[in-house]
C-alpha cells in the first residue's frame, strides 16, 4: 500500500493478538412509572443461560481480501469475505451460548416475551452511523438471518441510529447484502420518534430516548458497534453506541462517562422479560485508535460479542485496544465494571473461538 494510506503493513496486527410499516402496526406500550422500572440491579443476569462475564472473540484474517482504498459504505465492504464472516459468527454464537450448532446457539442468545411467538417479536438493532468506520454489511447481515431463521418477519426488525441516520447508510443494500424485508429507519422515524424517559446514577434525570425501546415495543435490542476511540474514557463500543438511542451530550453539559454508565443502566436498555437488550457486538474487521471520526488506521480483523454491554466494552479495551493497538485509557475506565456492581475484573479475559476451517 503507498505510504499515504490509512492502513500499512506495519499497522496490521496479526492474528495471534413487509417492510418498515408492520414494526409499529400493534402500538406503542404506555411508558412504565419509575417506581415500576428493573433497568440494572447488581447481579442482574442478562440471560440465564449466559454469563455476564463470558465475552468470545474471533480473529480471522480471511474475512477481507484487500484493504479499502477509501471509506464509503461500498469501499469498505466491497474487501469483506461475506461468507467467512457468517461462519465466524455462527462460531461466536456457538462459542458464546455454549451450543454445538448454530440454529441452537441463537435460539439461546435470542429469547422471546412468553406471550408472543416469534414471528410477532419486534427486534432492533442499533448500528454506529457516526463518521467513516461503520458496522460492516456481513456482521449486519449474520444478525438478521439468525433472527429470521427463529422466525421472526424480516419487516419486524429495523436497524437504526437515532443520531447518525442508518437510512442513507444501510437502506440500498436490503435485499443485496442484507436480508430482504428488514426495515432501515431514517433516524427515529420508524420507531416512533423520541420520548422522555429516566435514567438512574451515577447521572440520573430525565433524557430523550428511542421512544419504541423506551416503552417497550421493542422486545430484543441488539448492539452492533465498532471500534473506535474518543474522548470519553479514551474509547466508544457499545456502552458508548446509545449515544444514538439516548440523545448525545456535550462532555461540557455531562455527556461524560457517567451518563454513558447511566442510560447503560437503564428499563429502555436493560427492562422487559426477558431483557430488552440481548446481544452486545463489536465490528473490529476495522478499528481506529482515535475518534469517533477519521478513517480507521488498524486492521485487526476480529469480531466479538457478549450479552452484558460493559464486560465486551472493558474487554476489547484491555485486550485489543491497548496491547495490539497501542491506545491508552484512563484509570476511569474501570468504572463501566465497578458502577455495575462488578469487582476483581481487572484479569478479565475474552474467549477465543478458533475460525471454521
């Protein structure tokens, strides 16, 4: 590659390191009174099934054929091996909910309110929009067809982002890439815009929120983000990603980590039965050291996921971020573990799956 572009040989690390309108058809669900809100207890268990702490991790550098030459939606996904990205993540699946097949294993991560069958369930899943590195159209893709495949309707499932706007982004590519029928929304436009919702300490008060997640229309929440930097905490993955489903604020007004930690604790994100938000991914195909904008400057061609957002977020921190990228956080990083009433996390580790042959 010439030495102007974004990715080097240098920088590559190796592998040892119906459509929209049926979601909203039922109505939305009255918003619950605070006193009758979950949201995050300590101990909380996101799945019964799953451990909080168990995060998997796969390196493969087979899912690209090149590196982008520059980085629009089909730039960046045009090097991506689709087919080797579907079976890794079959694999995460396995290797996550402890399953010998993949039909098993989703059918583990993903579970569904008593009352509905599946192809009633409405899903989300909230994508990182914001600036040029965004969750590729593969991992997108390995989601909704899992969901499909338990049979919930591929009209029943959008993907977002409440800020940076997955309509311009994601749209074109349903039906050659993504499964056909999935809704893209415009913003929050199809899932009932915003509405008020609380979130408790270490930031509590009152904040705009995705209104079909904030009342409950929305039974599974998934979290696909990337790996990028920022100045909070040094990193954004998925704690950081609701910046888009909780209305973003300036560092200067208390858009810090404490409000990171906040809404990560909140009924929206972490209410329902079961728990709204199911499944927590990080896109580190490509990743960058700082951000949230620029184009990435590593490649560490890894994907990862968990059930519990903060125990994905402080593991890549620690084990990708900062031994194979070379980026630096500060000592509050440990408060995503320690606000959830985690401690002796500091020897967390991920899982690693092993790519399918």
């Amino acid at each position: 590659m010439k030495k102007s572009d974004p990715i080097s040989r240098r920088n590559f690390l190796s592998s040892a390191a119906t459509g929209a309108g049926t979601l909203l058809a039922a109505g939305a669900l009255p918003v619950l009174a605070t006193e009758e809100k979950s949201g995050w207890f300590d101990k909380k268990q996101i799945n019964p099934n799953i451990d909080n702490l168990r995060v998997v991790s796969c390196c493969d550098p087979k899912m690209i054929s090149a590196d982008p030459r520059k980085w629009d939606m089909a730039s960046q996904n045009a090097p991506v091996i689709a087919e080797r990205v579907q079976a890794n993540m079959d694999a995460l699946a396995c290797g996550l909910a402890q399953k010998k097949t993949a039909h098993e294993a989703w059918g583990s991560i993903f579970r569904k309110p008593a009352s509905k069958e599946w192809q009633d369930v409405k899903v989300a899943i909230k994508l990182n929009c914001l600036g040029d590195n965004h969750p590729r159209v593969a991992v997108v893709n390995s989601v909704c067809r899992a969901l499909v495949s338990l049979g919930i309707a591929p009209g029943n499932i959008v993907l977002y982002d409440g800020v940076g706007n997955a309509g311009p982004l994601y749209r074109s590519l349903v039906g050659s890439g993504i499964v056909s029928g999935v809704a893209v929304s415009d913003k929050n436009e199809l899932l009932g815009g915003t509405t008020s919702t609380q979130v408790p300490k270490p930031h509590a008060g009152s904040f705009k929120c995705t209104a079909a997640i904030a009342n409950g229309t929305i039974d599974i929440l998934v979290n696909i983000a990337v790996n990028k930097g920022t100045p909070i905490a040094g990193m954004t993955m998925t704690m950081k990603n609701h910046a888009g489903t909780f209305e973003p604020m300036p560092i200067h007004l208390g858009g810090g980590l404490n409000y990171i930690i906040a809404f990560s604790k909140s009924e929206a994100l972490l209410g329902g039965d079961p728990v709204r938000q199911q499944l927590c991914i990080v896109d580190s195909i490509w990743a960058n050291t700082g951000g949230p904008f620029g184009v990435p400057n590593k490649r560490p061609c890894m994907l990862a996921m968990g059930a519990f957002s903060p125990a994905v977020d402080y593991v890549m921190a620690r084990r990708v971020r900062e031994p194979l990228m070379g980026c630096k956080h500060p000592p509050e990083l440990s408060k995503i573990m320690s606000e959830f009433g985690y401690a002796n996390f500091e020897t967390l580790d991920m899982v690693k799956v092993e790519p399918p042959a």
